[in-house]
C-alpha cells in the first residue's frame, strides 16, 4: 500500500506531464505485481511507450488530479477491504469519475 501511495503522491506532485504519465504507469505495474497477475504484468511492461504517451496527454489535457482519480478511488475501496468495490471499478466501462 505504501508503494502505491507512493506513486499517487509523485503523480500529484509533478513537475511535467511526462513525470506523471510515467508514475501513474509506476502504479499501475506495481498493483499488477501485487496481485501475482504476472500476464498482466508483461502486458503493462509490452505497452509502456504508448501507456505513457497516452496518459501523458491526458494529464495535459484534464490535468495531474484528474489524473489521480481512480488510483485515489482505489486505495480507498483497498483499505476499506471493498473487494466488490474495487472489483467494480475497475472493470472496463467502470471507470470513470463517478
């Protein structure tokens, strides 16, 4: 949890938008490892250019805290042990700023 924390205060604290795009990527791959995904995992680190040009224009385009939504979101429903919670949001069409 300290791990991905870390990474949501890098985001929030980021000079460039590539600073952020690369720590929300940092958050990404670290959950992955944490949930011995290790498909997954492989297919963060196969896409990491284009996931970090792709978050990297939206933090140009929506800004740094938007960025940290989800993540926010997640730590939440994580240490409030909300496995359906977390499940839900991060199921694909889930996502968003509800």
């Amino acid at each position: 949890i300290k791990e991905l924390n870390k990474y949501i205060d890098m985001i929030q604290s980021c000079k460039t938008p590539e600073d952020g795009a690369n720590a929300r990527y940092l958050f990404s791959l670290t959950l992955a490892g944490l949930s011995d995904n290790t498909f997954i995992t492989l297919l963060y680190n196969s896409i990491k250019p284009a996931a970090i040009s792709t978050w990297k224009a939206y933090i140009e385009k929506y800004g740094r805290n938007a960025m940290c939504d989800y993540p926010l979101k997640l730590m939440q429903l994580i240490l409030n042990k909300d496995t359906n919670g977390a499940v839900a949001i991060s199921t694909i069409g889930n996502i968003s700023s509800k």
